[in-house]
C-alpha cells in the first residue's frame, strides 16, 4: 500500500509554512565556574557563566544559613560574560551559603547552593581582586587583553597588568606586561607570540600582601603555522631590493549591506559581467557591446559583492556622502562634495587594507596595504630576472597576468611562457592552477573598469595604487593583453578599478610545531569514550607520533593519561579506558615532531553515572519519560536510530538523534528525496563494512541462520510471490521482528532481551491519547536542515520553547526550525527526535528527508506489519504495508518492568 506520492510530497515542500525559531528558557544558563575572593568582611564574586540568549540581569543571594528568607541580594555587575560582584559588611571567620539568580526579562532561575567563609581577626590585608577581560585583537603575533581591579584588598596596588603563557594560568614568572596601578580597569597588548598557537592570559594585580590573579582566558593566534599571514599566498615578491610582501589570495570585495570587506575565494574570482547590451538598447551610459555587472548595482543597502572602487573610496571617510565603497562616482570633473573636485586633503585616503579588516585576512585594520605606483613598476621591470616574473594568461576560462614569486619552481608536468602578450600561450585548468599557487604564484583576472553608468571591457586588467599624485587622476596602471604592461597615469578618480592587497613579509618559519584538531567526544559510557582529531599541518617537520590525553583536569598534556594513534597528517580516533563513571574529563588531541608537541581545542565531557544515559536512564538512552498505555507504563527511547554492520554483526544506536544513513540524491527527474540508488541502505551484503538503518520487518536477525531474515536482506520476493523459504510468509516461526530483544546492542547495555519495539497500540497511545504536563505531544520540526518528529516527553514545561503547530497531522516540517545547540537543550529534558529517513523497497531507496517510516512490533499474520508514518501534512501511528519493505527501528526500554 503506498504512503504518499512523490508527486504529492514536492507539492507540500512548496506548500511549506513559514519557519518560526524557537524561544529557549532562561533554566538553561550553565555556570562554568566562580571565584570568591575574601578578606575579614569583605567579599568580591566572580562569575563565568554560558547562555545562548541575552541575559538581562543577575543577581547573588548570601546568607549565613540555607534559609532563603535570611538572605541577602545584591545585583551583578556585567563585564564580557563574567559576572561580579563586592560585598561588605560581612562577619569574620563565619561561613556563608550563597546562589546566583538569572533573569532574561522573561523569567529566573536559581544555581545550585554552595558555600564561602571569611577570613578570621588578624587579617587587615588581603590580596587585591581582579577581573580578566576578553581577548580581542588577535593576529598573527599579538593580541589584546586586561582587566579590572575590583578591591585593593586593603592597601595600594602598586602594580597590574597581564601576564601570558601557553601553559595554563600564566604567572609573573612568564611573559607579563604592566598597565599602571591602583583599581580600576586596564588594558594592555601581548606580542612576540608565535603563529596559529594556543595561549593562556591572566590579569594580576600586586599590593604588599603579594600577587592576585584573575580567570584564565584562552585564545589561539592567526595564521597557518607556516609562516604565510591569513588570507596569503605562499609566495613571496620584492617590491624594493629591501622589502618582500606577500599577495593576498584574490581580489579585493565589499558587501554594502553589512559594511564587510573580504578577499575573493579563488585568484580568477571577480564580480564580472551578467550580460551585455547590444545596439539599440538605452541603460544610460552602458554603452553598445559593453557589459553590465552587479559592480553597477551598488549602493548602501545592496547585499551582492562589488569589486571595483574609485580610487576614494577605502571607507576611510565613510561618514561623509561620497568617497564610500559603493560610490558610483560622478559625472564629468565633479566628484565629491560641493565644491571640492579633487580628493586631497582629508579626502585623500584610498588604502583599503590600512582603513579596514578583511574578514578573511585576520580581521584587523592596518594588517594588509595597497602597493605604490613605485612597487608595482618594480615588481613587474626591474626585480632581476623580471623578464621571467609575469606573462598574460587564462586560468579557468579567466584572462589575466601572472606573477612569479622570486624563488620559483613550476610544477612538474606544467610550463610557463613569460612575457607573453596574448591570452592563450599559457591556459591553465583550476587543477593546473592550484599547483602553480601552491608554489606562490598569483593570478590577477582581467576584470575591467566601471565608470559612471557604465562598465569598460574586461580584457584589461586595472588595478589601484595607492599614489594619489599631483594632476586629477593620477594613480592607475594597466596590463594590456596586447601591449603588455604599461604605468598608467592621468586616470580620472572617478573611475573604479580593481584593488589587490599585499602584507609585507618575513622569511618562512622552519619548523613549527604541528597544528591538530580534537575532534568530538562520542560513544560516552560510564568508563570509557572515544575522541581523536585531524593533524591538518604538520608544521614543517614529519609528525612522528599522534593521539589523545585526558585528565579530570583542563588542557592535559602527554604528561597526563594519553594514547597514540599513529603517525602524519590526517584524521585518527583512540579510546579513553579506565574511567570513572559520573565524572568530567578534559581530553586534547596532540601531536609531534621535533619541533615538539602541539595540542588541539580542549573537549569536556562528563562519563555516565555506572551504565545509565543520565540521572535514572539506561545507558544509551535519552532522559525523558513517555507513557505507552491507559496503565501508566512508561518507557525511555533510545538515543538514536538502530543501525547494524554486517560485516562484525554489530548492532548500535546511531550517535546523534538526527543521524541517519540515507543521502538525498536525485531520481531520473531531478527530484530530491525520489528513488535514490545512491544510499548506502542498498549496498547490503554480508560482507559490507558500512552501517544500515532501514530494515525489512523479519530482519531482527532471530532467525539469522536462515537463508532469509538477515538485517542486510533486500527483501526480494520468492519464487511464490512471498517472502520468505518455501512460500511462507513472515508467520508462525518466522513472525520475530523485536531488534532489541533477540540483539546486544553496542552502545546500549551490549546485551540481549534489553531494548525491545513499541507496538502499534503504543505507537497510537503515545502520539494520540497520552497525558502530558504541557499538553504537547508531538511536533513536527526541522533540525539542522533535516526533517523529522519531536516526541515530546511527559513532564514537558511547554515555556521552554516556543514550539508551533503542536499535535498537529497536517503541520509542515519548517513549523519549527531548530539548530543543532538548540536540540542538544531539548534532549536535555528527554525531548526525541525521529528523522525522516526514507524507506527502502529491495535495493531501491525512497523519500530519503521527506517521510519518516518506524516499525511497530505488530504484524498481523500476513506478510503485513504496522508502523509510524510521517511527512508534509500527513500523520498516520498505525499504518500497514508489506513487511518486506524496510524502515526505521526506534528502540525502547521498559522504566517500569
């Protein structure tokens, strides 16, 4: 029996209601740590906390005993995301209970209850109590941090400032900088550091009594590890017999609507033509044969990328009405405000990467610059051997000139034919190409010129200079495909260009150490987990032993428990053994070579409490209670789908509720989500090393020793016409569908007759009739841009989230639209998310994103079984079909046994 057409499924896709982003709930603030300062009376709180939404207020309640009506409020004090606070008046020697209340404008929420306790008489001096500010600015090679000193703790400070490290919590013993004394707050910059490394920083503050110290704030430096800046090419090129500079990786492009510079993705990247106007066609000055491009759609709200800018228009003075980078230019002589009709004085400012941040080049002002008149003619005429530096070529289809950096290699396999005059001696493919970057060669495309209401041919490559010279326009040069290159004065202003950065640079670092990523924390049990990461670079040298180490402690070392995972680049994973349950670890990937061992992002994560999936929920599940039937019997879902290997015979629940196997490739007719030969779920054997996850309703694998019912079966039909040995159906002997039961499963208690299938009564109770706290039973939704189910559990607190179309058959998916941070909260309260992943009919895959298809436990004696089905404005908890097909299993266990 069909479900729902395909056809019927693309009319509700585009019949699709509008998305609504959830609210989340204040219950979700995290406090990652604090710090209570303490002197006879005296008191500062500090406070790190984490919240996905805006917090509005903050207070700190403080008693001498635990009962709330005794207690003392005092509001917070917001600096960054730390919280603060200075109490007085407080009694010597005596111990306070204390906890935090958060408020979002909405509603509040209460910590957990802890305890701090006063010094005793005798102490008149304490430390003083300091505050680490965040980390900004951070390039290469520096950054910016400070702080504020809270309490002098009774005497002067004499002196503050930061000190760094890439060890944590940084002392006075390590790199420091002063920033003056007393209270107050400070700011200080950290340099000399090394690129692409991670960093600890502190603030401290020194009076008579000795030396305090804020939080640790971590950061890590810009730049690959090698030595090139963010955003470069691994080439460098004279400019003068003493300077070398670096060319940034493409064009220059500015996005008007959010005031954003970035550099182009790829060389032979620019904006372009869209179309061209032939005779007889009126656009104002876009004159015959010309081209017209989104360079002349800019203005202050245009949310497209331009790449050409007249010569005043860095942004430098963007307050004033012309000189911005989306400025058109004027006609004739006048350009500008009123009367002024050449751009000097304050109004001659046109270098683009001294006046902005480029996003992808370190996001900094002052980093990058535009080259002079004077460099360009020396790169291009008088580096020795220049002859050989540059020639006209097409890359990609693109026009355009090469440039060669000073010490130059060409690829193996490719030529290069320098001072070439014309566009097709050196044609070049991306592959081609990409060789030749990584050896530092840069490409400037021929992108062209715009003028007032029109735009010049892009056979021409035009680029700025940073000259402003002495006559109106002086400041342009040209590479010609016929003539060559030519330094082109006498230019209007008005006329906009394409603009090309530099960074001035250094000789290449050697050796570094090598660059890692740690990757995610996954298969958690109460003694073990597994982690890993990536060596993306090997800094230089060969990466000679890789892995992970943890401890209960932040940033562990290989001096702290750790296991190696091979040796190079690339990605790997090892397994944490030995662990105790219910506790927070910290685990790193590392890696070395002789320069000596670098580290990756540090994970945290939490082993479960002695087998279970959170506080009273079985090991692999999800800690949310749903109700099955009129008697109260409630039940736990796990924390995945079922997914089976049948190359070991290993059954597991898949890592992630919206993970599932099947890919979205397109049928005969372009249609997503149509007949998709291309899953997985239909390269099944014996033998296949991969996961499945759609399963025919007789593979449980009971019978495995059968020739049918195997999980890896295609379900294929016998000679009969039915499925199964000798004409008989999925009855009698054969009607055992129950994964859980007659399998261990992995990841969820690894024994048998643990987990077991809901049946189709239950499926209809808990969907249709159960009693629920908020009244919400299920809701449809779309999480990280996959489609599927919520389940909501029966405690559900409908105030923390915003959820729409509730208990809805006929809702669409993108009633709700969730991101993956918000799911993770909601699993939190023991929400369950089904995603819609398809069936299969023999080694056909279907629907894959558009319907979700769960078996029940049910079959009704005749080669049909009953199951949950889902999509677009349909809803069914007990629907039928042949048993041969294959679905989703979602697993439960009994809370109530």
């Amino acid at each position: 029996m069909k479900k729902i057409s395909i056809a019927i499924l693309a009319l509700i896709i585009v019949l699709a209601s509008c998305k609504k982003v959830p609210e989340v709930n204040l219950k979700y603030v995290d406090v990652e740590r604090d710090l209570i300062t303490v002197g006879m009376t005296t008191a500062t709180v500090q406070c790190d906390y984490q919240y996905i939404a805006t917090l509005k207020k903050a207070y700190f309640y403080y008693g001498e005993g635990e009962d709330e009506v005794d207690m003392n409020a005092a509001e917070m004090r917001v600096l960054q995301n730390t919280l603060y606070v200075d109490l007085a008046g407080l009694h010597e020697n005596t111990t306070y209970s204390y906890y935090y209340e958060f408020h979002n404008g909405f509603n509040s929420m209460r910590s957990a209850v802890k305890t701090f306790k006063t010094e005793g008489s005798g102490i008149t001096i304490t430390l003083p109590t300091v505050v680490t500010a965040e980390v900004t600015e951070i390039t290469t090679n520096s950054a910016k941090s400070g702080g504020e000193v809270t309490n002098d703790g009774g005497a002067e400070v004499t002196e503050r400032g930061i000190c760094w490290s890439t060890n944590a919590n940084p002392t006075l013993s390590d790199s420091h900088v002063a920033a003056g004394t007393g209270i107050g707050a400070f700011v200080a910059m950290m340099n000399g550091m090394e690129v692409n490394t991670t960093y600890h920083v502190r603030a401290y503050a020194t009076n008579e009594v000795g030396t305090a110290y804020g939080l640790d704030r971590e950061f890590v430096t810009t730049g690959s590890g090698s030595g090139v800046p963010e955003g470069a090419i691994d080439g460098l090129f004279s400019v003068s017999p003493t300077q070398k500079v670096y060319f940034s990786q493409g064009n220059l492009q500015y996005q008007a609507s959010t005031n954003t510079w970035r550099f182009a993705e790829h060389q032979w990247d620019f904006v372009g033509g869209v179309y061209s106007v032939g005779s007889g066609e009126d656009l104002g000055n876009v004159y015959e044969n010309e081209t017209k491009c989104d360079n002349m759609l800019a203005s202050a709200s245009y949310t497209g990328w331009i790449d050409m800018f007249s010569w005043g228009t860095s942004g430098w003075n963007c307050g004033n009405t012309y000189y911005r980078p989306y400025d058109m230019g004027g006609e004739g002589e006048q350009y500008g405000p009123i009367g002024i009709t050449t751009l000097t004085g304050q109004y001659a400012n046109s270098d683009w990467g001294v006046y902005n941040p480029i996003i992808n080049g370190g996001n900094q002002p002052g980093i990058w610059r535009t080259m002079t008149m004077e460099e360009w003619n020396y790169i291009m005429q008088n580096r020795e051997h220049a002859e050989e530096k540059f020639a006209f070529a097409s890359v990609n289809g693109i026009h355009g000139c090469i440039l060669l950096p000073d010490e130059w290699i060409c690829p193996v396999g490719l030529s290069f034919v320098p001072q070439v005059k014309d566009w097709t001696t050196n044609v070049y493919t991306v592959d081609q190409w990409l060789s030749m970057e990584s050896n530092g060669a840069a490409f400037l495309p021929a992108s062209g010129w715009r003028y007032p209401g029109g735009m010049g041919e892009d056979d021409y490559c035009i680029y700025q200079t940073v000259d402003s010279g002495t006559d109106f326009g002086n400041i342009s040069f040209f590479i010609h495909g016929i003539v060559g290159y030519i330094p082109s004065p006498g230019h209007s202003r008005n006329i906009a260009r394409a603009v090309r950065l530099i960074q001035d640079g250094s000789p290449h670092i050697s050796i570094t150490v090598p660059n890692v990523a740690t990757s995610e924390v996954t298969s958690i049990t109460s003694n073990s987990a597994t982690c890993g990461g990536e060596v993306t670079d090997d800094g230089g040298a060969t990466v000679t032993e890789r892995g992970i180490c943890w401890s209960t402690d932040a940033n562990p070392t290989i001096n702290d428990s750790h296991v190696s995972a091979g040796t190079g680049t690339g990605s790997f994973s090892a397994t944490m053994s030995d662990l105790q349950a219910n506790t927070s670890y910290h685990v790193r990937a590392y890696a070395t070579n002789e320069a000596g061992t670098g580290y990756g992002e540090d994970k945290e994560f939490t082993t479960l409490s002695g087998g279970g999936g959170g506080i009273g929920a079985p090991e692999g599940a999800i800690n949310g209670l749903f109700t099955i039937n009129e008697s109260g019997d409630q039940v736990y879902f796990s924390q995945g789908n079922l997914q089976y290997q049948a190359s070991t015979n290993t059954w597991r629940f898949a890592e992630n509720q919206w993970d599932y196997v099947g890919t979205q490739i397109p049928d005969e007719q372009g249609y997503m989500g149509g007949n998709v030969n291309g899953s997985d779920n239909h390269l099944i054997s014996s033998t296949y090393t991969e996961w499945i996850d759609l399963f025919g309703w007789g593979t449980s694998g009971w019978d495995c020793g059968n020739v049918y019912y195997h999980p890896w079966d295609s379900a294929s039909l016998n000679a009969d016409g039915l499925y199964g040995p000798d004409g008989f159906d999925l009855t009698d002997i054969y009607a055992n569908s129950d994964w859980g039961v007659f399998n261990s499963i992995s990841n969820g208690g690894n024994t048998i007759n643990t987990w077991r299938t809901l049946t189709r009564y239950e499926w209809e109770y808990l969907t249709n009739s159960r009693n629920t706290t908020s009244g919400v039973r299920f809701a449809k939704a779309k999480v990280s841009g996959i489609n599927g189910l919520l389940l909501l559990p029966d405690n559900w607190d409908a105030n923390s989230f915003d959820l729409s179309n509730t208990n809805s058959n006929i809702a669409h998916y993108d009633s709700n639209v969730l991101t993956v941070e918000q799911l993770v909260i909601l699993e939190k309260c023991g929400t369950v998310f089904l995603p819609a992943a398809g069936e299969r009919y023999s080694d056909i895959v279907r629907g894959v994103g558009l319907y979700g298809v769960y078996w029940s436990v049910s079959g009704d004696g005749s080669g049909t079984a009953y199951f949950l089905n889902f999509a677009e404005e349909i809803f069914y908890p007990a629907w039928y079909d042949s048993t041969y097909g294959g679905n989703s299993v979602r697993l439960v266990q009994d809370a109530n046994p």
